[in-house]
C-alpha cells in the first residue's frame, strides 16, 4: 500500500480544507419522517475543502506559499493541531474555574453572570472554512466551521477593531431582515457575557485569547440554494486575533447558540453527518444538514453521545478499548473516564484537530504495541515532532497495521492510511498521526477521513461507517 503523502511530492495534492455550499431543498409533506409526521424537511448540503485547497481565499502565511509540499503542508497542520490541542485543553481549565467562581459569587450574593469571563473552547486556526451568505439581500462571508464551538458570529460593519477578511465585512445596515436581538431573547440569556444597550450586547472569548464582541442579531442564513430564516449570530465589531482570515465562525456544538441547535425546527431536524476525503484526494466532502444525513446512511453503527456537565459543548463518545492488528492494548481502565467535578478525561470529536491525542498511560501502550508489528527501521520524529517514526527507505509496497478504536456499541476501524503520514519529501520517513495528551483524548480530522461520520442530537448518538467519501 502507498502512504497519504507519498504521492505527488510537487504539492499539488492540498490538505486543509474550505467549505463552499450547495444545498438542496427537499421534499413533499411526509416524504422525511414517514408515519404521521408531515413536516416539509429542508435539506442542506454542503461541500467542504481545506484551507489551502487551489479555492481557498484564506489570508494566511501557508496559503501564500503554494509551492508547500504535502508532507510540509501536514507538518504545518500538526503545529496548529498542538495549538489548539492546548487551547481546548486551556478552556476546560476556565470552565471549571468558572463554575467554581461563580458558586461561589452566587454564595456571596453577586451575580453569577459577572463573576468570570467565560473562555468556552478553542477558536483554532481554521481547518474547515465555509461560504455562507447572510442577509437580505445576501452578502457572502466565508467563515470557519467548528463542531468544538456554539456561537455563530461574523464580523460586522462598523468596525471598530476588524481583522483582514478574504470576503467583504457584512454590512447589517443594507439587510432588510437584520434585526437587533432584545435582552429578553432565549438566545440572548444563553450568551455568558451580556449588557444590554438598545438590545443584546455580547463578548466571547476563546481558549487561545481570540475574541469577539458587537451586537446579538438574528438575519436569514442561506447554505447554497436553502435559506432559514431568524438564525440568531454575533454581529462582531470588535474582534481580537486572526481567525485565519475569515469573516467569521460558525459553531456545529451542542450549546443553544450553534447553527445546529437553531436549525432544530420544523424545517431542519438537529441531525448532520459529513465524510471527509484523504489528504491526497482533489475532491471535496460533504457536510449533509437534515433528516438526509441520518436516513441516507446504511450500516451505520452508533455510540451514545456522553455528556460532560462542565463542557457541554464537545462531543464526547465512550472510549471501550483499543485493538493493534487483532490484539487488544492493555492500559489502565478509567485512562478515558470524565472527571465530573473538574471536566478532565473523556474523548471528544473535533474537526478542527489535525491529530488524534490519547491520555499518555494510553499513547504508551499503543506505542509498545505499534512498534511490535512494525517491520521497518525506527528513526527518531524529533525533527518533526512526532513520536513514532520509521524509515521507508527502498520500499516500493508497505505492510502496516490497522487499529481499532472500540467506543460503546460502535467499533471505528483505522486503516494505515488514516494512523501514518509520510513527512519528508523524499517519501522515506512516515510518521504515526496521534500524540499524548493529559486531561482530554481527542479524535482528530485525520483519523476521521474516509469515514461517514453521523451527528444524530434527536437521538443523542454519534455514527460511523468506514466508506470511501
């Protein structure tokens, strides 16, 4: 077999991704749902590439160097995996302090709200980007998308501190359906850090110190050809740090404020599922909104979503065992178990994380086993900071293991090309994809290519299905 970052050493091959949208709408009363359920489904679809496909209009030091290798271009993604891998981490510290603050201020009588400045997750550098178009008439804005985030929000005319943006900055005062959020708004209260002045004012900030503030609003959304009416966003005009050079973020977490939790309505069920190619592949991917994403998929095997009280945003999946080629890895029992009082431990599934992170007593033992089957001469990953690395070296074919990773009721099976990544040029040196991590175990975009993954909120339940996406 040939190694994702074997082939095309030229880079012609790209590796991040932007999302562009197609939609479809759907369909007759009663053709989504079946029995007595007659609601008219909107579908939505959406196609997704990396931040620097030939596409891609980010404003960004890698994507002004086109002549990047895959293999460079997949060392640049796991420095800002590391990057966010520690904001992510950073956030669940602030959440436990936060609710640790703000029980106590409610002890003392001060309002919970105003006790400390919420860092909810990691805004991350953009992996996955989106085009989405708001407004009436619309205005197009591209904008990160992040299944570790809530909040919808874009940057907004006038600005008082905007960054550089690849699309123009949305203009509120030409939309006819932009309308300014009261405090009295559900939406609103869900927000951690609000005043009030004319209408719904917010601030929120990230695990890596990015920030954004303006005005909460709601407008119509269109993916592709599909418009929703009313979704409630950030109108940003003052917004701290990068954010890759785009517009904005949309957030595809569990809280309120998600695009997927208000989407929850008569027209769009709380359900999404995307399947995302390998690196070496030209195609796009498919991010599918709607009944569609769950009913279209066959053999699909779930695990219940777990919930961790002090994150609630992150996908969190039950992480039973692992397997290397047929054999199971031995480490200590509760390695994956979720500290209710402090958030820590568990596994969560995140787009924006290049590699897969396992708590280190774990990493080890997957380690022992990896270099048991291996066949091939061990050299040192320093000079690409990974841990487990072998020389190819005179190896037209390659013989690697698979592993499994066994969560609740569903086994996710990692063939080699989703676990090694050749990381020189000269396609002699692979690397394994994963890194130790104390505190959260993350499943990583890399391992999650070529699998159709399925987010069901109705049902509270996590999908999967090894395919060719």
């Amino acid at each position: 077999m040939k190694l994702i970052g074997a082939l095309d050493h030229g880079g012609k091959v790209v590796m991040k991704l932007i999302l562009i949208i197609l939609t479809l709408a759907a369909a007759a009363a009663g053709a989504v749902g079946g029995g007595g359920d007659h609601r008219q489904q909107l579908v939505l679809r959406v196609e997704l590439f990396r931040r620097d496909h030939p596409l891609s209009p980010l404003v960004d030091s890698t994507t002004s160097r086109p002549n990047l290798t895959m293999s460079e271009k997949f060392l640049e993604a796991v420095k800002r995996s590391n990057r966010r891998k520690d904001a992510i981490v950073r956030s669940i510290h602030e959440a436990a302090a936060g609710r640790r603050a703000a029980a106590a201020a409610n002890g003392a009588g001060v309002s919970s709200s105003s006790a400390y400045y919420n860092i909810p997750v990691a805004a991350g550098d953009g992996e996955y980007l989106t085009q989405i178009a708001l407004g009436t008439p619309t205005q197009v804005v591209t904008t990160i998308v992040d299944t570790g985030s809530d909040l919808m929000w874009t940057q907004c005319l006038p600005c008082t501190s905007c960054h550089a943006q690849s699309s123009p900055v949305f203009n509120p005062a030409t939309s006819s359906t932009y309308q300014v959020v009261n405090c009295g708004n559900n939406l609103c209260r869900d927000l951690e850090v609000v005043s009030c002045d004319g209408g719904c004012e917010y601030e929120y900030g990230y695990g890596d110190g990015s920030s954004t503030s303006g005005v909460f609003a709601t407008d119509s959304v269109t993916l592709g050809t599909g418009s929703v009416p009313n979704i409630g966003f950030g109108c940003g005009h003052t917004n701290l740090g990068s954010f890759a050079g785009a517009g904005g973020l949309v957030g595809l977490g569990q809280g309120p404020l998600s695009l997927i939790s208000q989407l929850n309505s008569a027209t769009v069920s709380k359900k999404f599922s995307y399947c995302l190619v390998s690196l070496s592949s030209p195609n796009t991917s498919a991010l599918i909104f709607g009944d569609t994403a769950v009913s279209s998929a066959t053999g699909v095997a779930y695990t219940p979503i777990v919930h961790n009280p002090i994150n609630p945003t992150y996908y969190y999946i039950g992480l039973a065992g692992i397997s290397v080629a047929g054999r199971s890895v031995l480490y200590p029992t509760q390695s994956f178990a979720i500290d209710d009082a402090t958030g820590n431990g568990g596994m969560i599934l995140d787009s924006g994380t290049t590699l897969t992170y396992l708590e280190v007593e774990a990493y080890i033992a997957v380690l022992v086993a990896l270099r048991a089957v291996l066949t091939y001469p061990i050299v040192s990953g320093a000079p690409y900071g990974l841990d487990l690395c072998f020389s190819t070296r005179g190896m037209a074919e390659l013989t690697l293991p698979d592993m499994v990773f066994h969560f609740t009721n569903a086994d996710f099976v990692l063939e080699p090309q989703n676990l090694f990544f050749m990381v020189n040029t000269a396609g002699t040196v692979a690397c394994l994809a994963m890194a130790e991590n104390t505190g959260l175990s993350i499943l990583g975009n890399i391992q999650q290519q070529d699998h159709l993954i399925v987010y069901d909120l109705d049902e509270a339940q996590i999908g999967f299905q090894s395919t060719s996406c």
